[in-house]
C-alpha cells in the first residue's frame, strides 16, 4: 500500500480504541525498522482529532555508556539487558498514563550521542492524550502490561544494516564498527527478544516495512474497547 493509505488506516485504528486514559501506543520493531519516522508521521493525522498528542522515544531512557557496556561492548545479552532505564520509562512516562496515574510525566532522562544526563521538563497529558512511544524491545514484561495498542514494524536484517551503514557512519566512524557491531551485538540481541517475548505474534498491529514507500499490513487485530 501507499504510505499515505498507511498512515490513513492506523490513525483510524489507534483512534477506534476507546480507554478512560491516556491512549498508550507502543511502535516497536528492530533497529532502524522506521519506528521514529512512523511516530512523527502519525503525529499530524491524529491532530486531526483536536486530541493532545505526545511523542516520547525509548531513546531518551538510555543508561550511560559505562553500564551499557559492562557486560562488553559486543555483547548481545549487554544490549537487550542494559541499554535502557527500565524503570524510570515506567514510573516516569507509562504509570502516569495509566488508569489512576497523575498525569505527570517527562519525554528524556539522557542523550546518548553526547553520553550524558538531561533534565528534561515535566509535562501534564490531559485524560483523552495519545501517546506515542517508539522504541526496542517494547514488548518484554516490564513495559507490555502498559501498551494499549502494540505496533510492531518488520524488517529484515540486511535491511536493518543496510540503513545503519546508509545513516550512521558520523557516529560509528566506520562500516566495519557498524557492520560488527551489528553482526555480533544488535542483531543477536533481537533475537533474544523474539525468542523471549514474540513480538510479532503479540503485536495488535504488523506491518512488513521493508520498503519505506510501500509498507504492508500483514495482521490487524480487531478493536476491542
């Protein structure tokens, strides 16, 4: 399908699900699967709906680089364990969305492209917000309890390095950094993930986005609520 004709059919999903709380949406998939992109996207058609729309990424929640390596800079068990603050994503973005939370939360903790902490402010989502949270491994049980919609975006790995190597050379500094660290620490890590905590099979929404300009829905799940 068209991007557009994408876009068009998941505004109207995420806006047929009716909660009494902030409208909490997981975009998950691998590394570079268009998490980010889709969630900007997404932002202008469902403003449509006067709603408040807030758009936090996993991104904001790293650990420092110390502890996101200790178990080496190549581990995959590192990568999926120690990358992010678990626990701040939900005491600080997912429970104050929830059903008797207070309303209260902040969109990052930390920068990882400089390794150090930001103090971002605190923001106040009115009861009929939707938010937007696009990340990895959104799926493992500290944060799935949360998710009122789960979207996930597959692609394949070939796919995956091939934008990282298209993208992020200024910050890896080298195809060949990029290309192990991909072989041997982010890739592996996915498939703990998948092993652990099927994403795909648990999504309400899969989408095969291997070709940006023309994604597919291969599974829709009926509204329910």
């Amino acid at each position: 399908m068209l991007r557009s004709q994408l876009l068009e059919t998941l505004s109207k999903y995420i806006l047929e699900k009716k909660v009494d709380h902030p409208l909490r949406v997981a975009i998950d998939g691998m590394d570079n699967a268009g998490k980010s992109k889709l969630a900007k996207e997404l932002i202008f058609p469902l403003k449509k709906s006067k709603r408040q729309i807030i758009s936090v990424s996993i991104d904001g929640f790293h650990y420092p680089q110390k502890y996101r390596y200790r178990r080496g800079e190549f581990s995959p068990e590192g990568y999926y364990y120690d990358s992010f603050n678990l626990d701040i994503v939900v005491s600080d973005v997912l429970q104050p969305l929830s059903p008797g939370g207070n309303r209260k939360y902040r969109r990052q903790i930390y920068d990882f492209t400089i390794d150090q902490i930001v103090e971002s402010p605190w923001e106040t989502a009115r009861d009929d917000a939707i938010l937007l949270f696009d990340g990895i491994f959104l799926q493992q049980p500290a944060f799935d309890p949360f998710w009122d919609i789960r979207i996930y975006l597959e692609i394949e790995p070939d796919i995956s390095l091939d934008r990282a190597l298209k993208r992020d050379l200024s910050y890896y500094q080298s195809f060949e950094n990029i290309q192990k660290k991909y072989q041997w620490r982010y890739n592996p890590a996915h498939q703990i993930y998948y092993d652990r905590c099927h994403p795909t099979k648990r999504a309400d929404v899969l989408i095969d986005n291997n070709d940006w300009q023309n994604p597919n829905i291969l599974f829709q799940r009926e509204v329910a609520g």
